[in-house]
C-alpha cells in the first residue's frame, strides 16, 4: 500500500439519514443455483460456437455439474454469501478484478464522461463553472447530512453504499492493487485546475457558502494567474499505467515534504472543476475535451470531476473503480437542472474586498525535481499514445427515440440491442459475445451484472434480415423472439440471475492446491467472456453525448442515450490491426434502426 497522506477519515458503515435507513433491510446478493447457471452459460454458447466446438464445451459444462468439485465449490460460495460479516460475496472480487487491480491507465480504459448541452443562461465559462459548483455543492449537502431520498426502480429500494464514495474520495495508486481514500466532508475545499496548475479552493469560509458571483470572481482570479505562467503538468501522472504511477507518486512523495500536503490537499477534497482551453465544435471534439482533453489539466483519480471549457461548454469526468453510473448520472441530472436562488447567486451583494476573496484559494504546488520532470515526460507519451489510438463516433440518430419505439410496441433497451446486434452482424458477418450492464443495486453493495446480448434468438432474426425471402411477418415475429429473451435475460441479471459473475464467483474459491475445473480451461470460457461488444444504457435529455472505451482491442465500446425523440450513439474502438471502425457502425447502427421501424410498420400495414 502506498504511503499515507495523512488526513481524517469517515467510518462509511455509519451512514446516517434517509440516504441509508435502508441499508439494514436490503437483501443480500444471492447465489444462483449450480444447475440453472450452468444451463443458462451452456445456452449462451449455442449461437457463439461451431457445432464440433459447441458439442465439447457441452461435455465439458456436464461433466463439471456432476463432480463433486463444482459442489465444493458451490458449498463454498453459499457459505461465505451467508457470512454475516461479509455484506456483498461478490464485492471484494469484483472491485479488484475489474477495478483496483487493473493496471492499465484509468484514461481512457476505465473513466467514462457525461457531455452536458450548453446552458443559455451561462455564457461565460467561470459563470457555468460557478453554476455547477454551486449545483454539485446543494447535491453534496444531501449526501452528507443524509438527506437525499434513497433511489428506486420500480417498487425495490437501491442500495446507497455507493454515495460513500462520491465526495471527498480518492482513488490511490498502489501495487498489487489500489485502494480508495475516503476523506473526512469536513474538507470543505475543491480543487481548481488551470493551465496544468492546481488550486485549493475554500468554497465556505467561516462556514458561509459563497455565492455565485463571489465562485465566479474566485475563478476568474485563478484564470489569470494559472494562465500567466507554466507550470510541469503533474497531473498527468494520473493517466498513467497504476503501477508506474504507484511509483511515481512514492517519488512526488520523497521528493519533499510539500509534496505530502499537495497530495492530502487534493485526494481529501470534494471535488475537481478543470476549467480546459479548448474549445471544441463537433460532437466528437466535444466527447474528447470532456473525456480526457491533453490530460494534463486533470486528475483522473478523484471520482467527481467537473469540466469547463474556455466556450462555456461543460461535462463531467467520472472514475469508476467504486461507483457506477447511476449514483453519478443522478448527480449530474440534479447539477444540470439546479436553479439558483437570487440570494444563491448573489446578484446583488456587493463584492467583498479583493483581499478576502483571495484568501478563499491557493495555490497547490508541487516541488518537482528533474527525476519527477522526467516521469512526467513519460506519462505524457503513454497518454498521447493510448487516446490517439481511440477512433470515437457520436451519432445523434433524430429520426426517432423512446416514445416511437414505444408505439411499436417494443421495449426501448432491448430494441437498441437487436439494433446493435444487426448493425454490428451486417458489418463483421458475425454474432460476437456481447456485454450489457445491468444493476444489482436493489442488493446490498450491489452493483452489476451481465447481459450476455447475443442469443439463439437474435441470431436467427438477424439472420432472416439477410435473406430476401423472410416475409415481413416472418422477420417481425423473430424480433418479438428476440427482444422477449433479452427482455427475459436482463430481468435475471438485475435478480443476481446470470451466469458471469456466478462462475466467477466459483473460480475464485478454487485453493491454490486445487486444480482448474475444465469448465475454466476450456477455450469457450475465455472467448464467450472477451467483449467484442461492451455496451450500456442511460436515458437523459441533458446529455450532448456520454461514453468510455472499448474493453478489448477486438471491439467496441458503445454507450447509448434513450432520449424521448431521438438515441444519442456513442460508438469507440481502437486503431489496430483489427480493422475496426466507429463510423462503420455507426452508420450501419442508423441503417438498421430506420430498417427495423420499417420492418414493424410494413408488417402491421400488411394485417390491416
């Protein structure tokens, strides 16, 4: 573990207020029974293998079913989801795996963005910039005195646990895993950063929160003095591989005792606002500022990071090792629809003297010796190198959204999926495994769960829209097929139902002096589980575009937005060998979508 910075720290078990009185009440993350997963993966492989293929995965998921190892190990991960002092069986695993232990840089592999549209009452950027300070802080007020109202969907109640880690956190670097720092919200500071320079901010001093006008001045200070000189972009250290950057913040750290403080500063605050020189135009320049921008001007490992460009464009940066994005798109739903008061805004107080204002901020610096210059070199071309191979598409397919795929009498998700699913087959002649997220969060530290996208169903639909022959009835009553067995399939992933993280959680209780069952050595375990789609949903009017990356070198990354007239697309993959292309499919992606409509239309005239 990496050196302490020092700072206060909050016990997250003793969450008061209406944002946790459920926690006690909500029930545990279940354990599927051995049989219905096996099944359930045996049938996920059907429409991915060959039939030699297929037919050996099938011997091989039977033959593990009935040894006696796969009950042990079923045995085991029953009783340690009934520990009482374990309170998520799953949640130990899943934040290292797929988080903490993960050792390539969080940009662009982990951190995803929300792209905010343009605010008209808000033209200059530190006016937009206070705005949200002023929204996210109203937000934050909620959190800790516990008064923000659980979240639910539908009837069940979610979990809160993740709120814990919303503000004054920070992911720390450290080898062979990293950990999360959680600050005491007695730090009631934001960091600033401008021209690669960081600011502590004092957003209520002697306990008075300032007003809008009074952030908007303290910004306007910092602009000018950030840009008035140069400074060694330490924050770039952050979008580093973990384990160099483990290092080099053991060197910032031994580098002088200032640097301990920057540090504790930075990792205790509430939150980051970097207010970025650019001035993006397109949708996908827009994506990319929010994104990452040079990154330099951030530090990617705090898990709220606000964005201001130079034009008045906004969006947030979220790191997402302890979070997912239905905590943070909450957030940022509340930030974009928050209306100051007149007295919030402070049009008119009088301007306090220039003296006081800046004694609300200072500046964080870091002492940075030729060894740290040199390190910081090096994590600038791992950054350039890692985001230039990243080909982004945002389309804004407006021809319709929510409400007419509604009309047609079609689940909005599971339309999109199918969509993809044709989009993607038209363009690679194949069915790839396909990922959806879906949310555990009615189970205590919930958190996900795969949808796995790709069945026999969707195939064959997909198929009969190859071929010319297929009636249009025909074609219609495949779709229903497919859209009720994603709708089937991602209803179980929400109850705990599915099959990835179950087989995970068997895989880890293997003893090192146990062998591998064959089911895990299997060459169908390891493809039917590498993403050549990973994808994810959310639905918001406030949104320009959202997204991340790809989560293998084979495939794509795409987020979409189901908003009421129209679907926000938001396709990456990388530049390689592979021969992948976001344009591609994207185009193909509105190809698909107007044929699919089509298709439901022409069939529905038909019966008439």
């Amino acid at each position: 573990m990496p050196s302490n910075t020092g700072g206060s720290h909050r016990a997250i078990e003793k969450s008061l207020g209406r944002l946790y009185e459920n926690q006690s009440r909500l029930p545990r993350l279940p354990v599927p029974s051995l049989e219905s997963t096996l099944l359930k993966y045996s049938r996920s492989l059907e429409p991915l293998l060959s039939a030699e293929d297929l037919a050996e995965s099938k011997r091989v998921i039977e033959a593990f079913a009935k040894s006696s190892q796969a009950k042990e190990l079923q045995k085991r991960l029953e009783a340690r989801a009934a520990d009482p002092g374990c309170a998520n069986w799953l949640e130990e695993w899943w934040n290292d795996l797929s988080y903490m232990g993960y050792r390539d840089p969080v940009i662009p592999y982990v951190s995803y963005h929300y792209s905010f549209n343009d605010d008209p009452e808000c033209q200059r950027p530190n006016q937009r910039a206070a705005k949200l300070i002023l929204g996210a802080l109203s937000f934050r007020k909620m959190v800790v005195d516990g008064s923000l109202e659980p979240e639910k969907a539908k009837s069940d109640v979610l979990c809160s646990h993740s709120y814990n880690f919303m503000f004054n956190a920070c992911r720390i670097p450290g080898k062979p895993s990293d950990h999360c720092r959680i600050g005491s919200y007695d730090h009631e500071t934001i960091v600033v950063i401008r021209n690669n320079q960081l600011f502590s901010f004092e957003f209520a001093p002697q306990g008075t929160q300032l007003t809008m006008g009074e952030i908007e001045r303290v910004l306007d200070r910092i602009v000018r003095i950030a840009d008035s000189r140069a400074a060694v972009p330490v924050g770039i250290l952050t979008a580093d591989n973990r384990d160099s950057w483990t290092d080099n913040r053991e060197l910032l750290i031994e580098s002088s005792p200032e640097n301990i403080q920057v540090l504790d500063e930075i990792e205790s605050s509430a939150f980051v606002l970097s207010l970025e020189k650019d001035r993006p135009v397109t949708r996908e320049e827009f994506s990319h500022a929010i994104w990452h921008g040079n990154g330099r001007n951030r530090w990617f490992d705090k898990p709220c990071q606000f964005v201001v460009t130079d034009s008045a464009r906004a969006g947030f940066n979220g790191e997402h090792s302890m979070m997912d994005g239905t905590p943070t798109l909450r957030l940022v739903e509340y930030v974009n629809g928050f209306k100051p008061s007149p007295e919030q805004i402070g049009s008119s107080v009088e301007p306090r003297a220039s003296s006081e204002e800046d004694g609300w901020f200072h500046e964080l610096k870091f002492v940075t010796p030729p060894a740290v210059v040199s390190t910081v070199k090096k994590a600038e071309a791992v950054f350039s190198a890692g985001v230039a191979k990243q080909h982004l598409k945002v389309l804004n397919f407006a021809a319709f959204g929510k409400e007419e795929i509604k009309r047609l009498g079609c689940s909005p998700d599971a339309f999109i999926q199918m969509v993809i699913q044709l989009a993607y087959t038209r363009l690679h002649k194949i069915a790839r495994p396909t990922y959806e997220s879906s949310m555990t969060r009615k189970y205590l530290h919930g958190r996900t769960e795969t949808c796995r996208s790709v069945t026999n169903e969707s195939v064959a639909w997909c198929r009969a829209m190859a071929t010319t022959s297929t009636s249009a009835e025909e074609r219609v009553r495949l779709f229903k097929q497919a859209l009720a067995k994603h709708t089937q399939l991602t209803r179980e992933a929400v109850e705990g139902q599915g099959v990835d993280r179950h087989l995970l959680g068997l895989r880890m209780l293997i003893r090192p002096d146990e062998s591998k069952p064959d089911i895990f050595n299997d060459p169908a375990y390891a493809y039917s589980s590498h993403w050549y789609l990973s994808t994810s949903q959310i639905s918001s009017e406030n949104f320009t575009s959202y997204g991340w990356s790809e989560v293998s070198p084979k495939g794509y990354g795409i987020a979409y937005n189901i908003r009421k007239e129209s679907l926000l697309i938001h396709i990456t993959c990388m530049r390689n060998e592979y021969g992948l292309n976001s344009d591609h499919l994207a185009s193909h992606f509105e190809a698909a979508a107007t044929d699919v409509r089509n298709m439901i239309l022409s069939a529905a005239a038909q019966q008439k």
